[in-house]
C-alpha cells in the first residue's frame, strides 16, 4: 500500500517539475527564437512601418522589382541585411542609391557599377522624394519572413462535393427503407393468411378478368386517342431536338492555359475591349495576343497567397498556368529575357456563329454602344468562360425588336429619326424599325 501511495507521489512531483521545466523554459527559448529571427534585420528596418512600406513598395518599387525573385532589378527580400553581411554597406549606401543611382554608378562606385553591369547597364530610376522615413519603412517591408500560405477554405467546389457524397447517401437510406417497408408488407400478407388458414377463415379469391392489355386493343376508341398522343408527343419532341441542333448555350471547353475572366476582369476591373481590342474596329473580336498577357505577367509571375487558396477551390493551380504562358510566349523568367523560342496555343472557340450569319462586333459596340455583357454575360464572374446566350436567329430578332437605337447627339440618324417617328408615331426607334429584321442585314 505505501509503495503505491509512493509511486503516486512520484509521479505528481514528475509532472510538476515538467510544468515548471516548461514554464520557464518556453520565455527563453521564445527569445532565443527571436534572437536568431531577428538576426537578419537591422535595427533601422525593424524601427519602420512595414504597413506603410508595401504600400510605397507598391508604388514605386514594384515595377521592376519582387521580394524572392529577380525582375528588371534583383530581388529585395532582406537586401540591407544581404548588402550588409555580403559586400559590407550600410545604409548609408543604400540611401544615396536610391535617391541617385546614375550619380553613384558616375562616381565609380564599385557596387554600383557591378549592378549596372550586371542588369544589362541599365541605372535604376532615381527617387530623391524619398524621406529617410520613406526608405525605412521600405527596408521595413523587404526585412519581413515569407508569408506561410493561407490554408485553403471551404469552398463551392468542396461543398458541391460533400454535397453530392451526402444526396448518395439519403438516396441510398430511402432506397434502403423502401426495401424494409415492402419486405415489411409481404411478411405482414403471409402472416395473415397463415392465421386465417390456421382460423379456418376462407379467404374469397377474385375472379380473374380480361387481361388489361387485350381489353386496350380492343377499345378501338382508346386506341386511337392514345397512338394520336403518342405521335403529337413524338412530333414536339423531335421538333425540339432537331431545333437545338447547333446551340450550344453553356460550352465551356477546357482551355490549354486556363484563363480566368473573374480575377481580370472582376477583381482587377481590365476593360474587355483592352485585350479585345479588334472589337472596336472589325467584325471579329479576335483572340488576344500572349504579348498582350506579358504587358502584365512579364512582372507577376506569381498570385497573392490568397488569391492561389481561391484557385485551388476551382482546382486551378495559377502560378503554373502563368508558366505555361512564359513557356508558349517564350519567357526566361531566370534571365528575364525572351528567348525567341515560341510554342502555339491551341485555344478552343466558344463562340461560333454559322458561316452565312454575318455579325459585326464593331457595329454593336461602337454604334450601336452595346455592352459586352448584353451577349457573352456575366463574364467579370467567370471562372471558366462559357456561351451563355444561344445565339440562335430568334434570340437575335428580339433584340432588335426590343433594343432603343441611342439616336441622340448623333447627328447621322436626325434625319431618319424625323421620318421614322413620324411614320411609326414613336419617340423611341428600335433596331426593327430601322431595318433591322430584313433577311439581307445579317444572312449574306
């Protein structure tokens, strides 16, 4: 019993030295941790606003620089604690080259001429509006560790598919009821003509009548009507499918570099007719140019953490589409240089109109001053773009029967604005009044 009583008492003073071990121990490893972290940055960098600093990082710095990956100019992250430890400048230096880099490189300064040297001599732009403050908060920014990414959230996806796990499994258990009730019903029917046999209770069985289908084909009334529904059904039905033949409203083909309207043209708000731009001026509204796509993404090689997290709901793995397109456009990111080695993208069309429809985007988004929306739909909330009108020939007739011609301060329609009001008596024209039903306007 005392041994007992002895091991207990062991074991609670074992626990209480573990606890106080831990207490104490935790403070002096957190700073030792700190300690090391810190290590890296300056004292000026840590005494900025790193807030502050991305926001003028941002503004100024951006352009040709990334925090972990070298750009126009090299890469910033930790670079006074780097020019400190690797070539023994302060930032002193670092302050007299920001605000005057051609002056420096001119003065001979060997570091100076090394990075101009270095990035194809090419002097960085000077900023003398930069405070001492300014340039603190910088450093400040450039001396914080990478980000961990943000776990991924819940998303549509994620719940679609837990969503359809869990409408199998409902329609699994009322499958399963189904059975129990029916299997439930035969056994209660056996058990109750056993018991009317064991009564001696006769049970009176039905007569058997005319088979249900031999007093159908009999019924030449019955059989008439039915065979006329049958081939009215048949008819409206073939009708239908022969009708959808060629519309094809909800296409969204996988394309070989994934695209995505909603980040571009949502989130960012880029105009559609900035990589559209044909659509201004030509029938087409042509498919841009991954020229157009590098004015951008020669400088962003990678998302926001956030912005790979939504990706992933979509399945979308962003950064590596943007390495498609430096693949196909043939981009050097190491060297940011082009390369010259170029491979074609096989980009799948969406929307396709018939060959003896004639359509000009021109006519409708300058004249006719048309949203883009109005036929392609919702695009700046697109993940994978989609047809979303049919495009048939009666989706078309009544825009024109129902769309207002913007007659005013257009001088080309006075004239027939005055004749046509008059003959119509309306103040409003549609594109119909104006011609826009004849057969020769859109069929060549």
């Amino acid at each position: 019993m005392k041994q007992v009583i002895y091991r207990q008492l062991a074991s609670k003073f074992l626990r209480l030295g573990f606890v106080f071990l831990f207490t104490f121990a935790t403070p002096l490893l957190a700073q030792d941790t700190a300690e090391t972290t810190d290590a890296p940055a300056t004292a000026d960098a840590s005494a900025g606003d790193p807030a502050a600093g991305k926001a003028l990082f941002n503004t100024n710095c951006a352009s040709c620089h990334k925090l972990d990956k070298p750009m126009t100019g090299p890469a910033l992250r930790n670079v006074e604690t780097r020019l400190a430890e690797e070539e023994g400048l302060d930032r002193t230096w670092l302050n007299a080259w920001i605000r005057n880099s051609a002056g420096m490189i001119a003065s001979g300064d060997a570091y100076a001429v090394k990075i101009y040297n270095e990035y194809n001599q090419t002097a960085m732009t000077a900023f003398p509006q930069l405070s001492d403050k300014d340039i603190s908060d910088i450093l400040a920014y450039t001396a914080e560790p990478i980000p961990p990414p943000p776990p991924p959230k819940e998303g549509d996806v994620a719940g679609t598919g837990s969503g359809g796990g869990s409408n199998t499994i409902i329609l699994g258990a009322l499958a399963l009821l189904f059975m129990l009730l029916a299997g439930a019903l035969f056994l209660v029917n056996r058990t109750l003509k056993r018991f009317a046999e064991d009564k001696g209770i006769a049970i009176e069985e039905k007569p058997k009548g005319k088979p249900l289908w031999k007093a159908f084909v009999e019924n030449q009334f019955l059989l008439m009507v039915t065979a006329i529904l049958f081939l009215l059904g048949s008819a409206y039905f073939m009708y239908g499918a022969m009708m959808s033949v060629g519309v094809d409203q909800g296409y969204a083909p996988v394309q070989p570099i994934h695209y995505s309207h909603r980040i571009h043209a949502g989130d960012n708000g880029i105009d559609c007719k900035y990589c559209h731009s044909s659509a201004r001026v030509s029938k087409h509204s042509g498919i841009p140019s991954l020229n157009i796509c590098m004015n951008c993404h020669k400088s962003i090689s990678e998302v926001a953490p956030e912005t790979y997290a939504e990706g992933q709901e979509y399945g979308v793995d962003y950064n590596a589409e943007i390495k498609k397109l430096y693949q196909a456009v043939g981009w050097n990111e190491t060297t940011q240089a082009y390369t010259g080695k170029t491979e074609a993208v096989k980009w799948i069309r969406i929307h396709n109109l018939p060959d003896f429809a004639y359509f000009n985007h021109s006519q409708h988004v300058v004249v006719g001053g048309i949203e883009c929306q109005t036929c392609h739909g919702p695009v700046e909330e697109m993940e994978i773009m989609s047809q979303h009108s049919t495009l048939t020939m009666g989706w078309c007739i009544n825009c024109h029967r129902e769309t207002n011609v913007k007659v005013k301060d257009n001088a080309y329609y006075d004239k027939i604005h005055e004749q046509l009001s008059k003959k119509y008596n309306v103040d409003q024209l549609t594109v119909a009044m104006m011609g826009g039903l004849e057969c020769g306007k859109c069929h060549y």
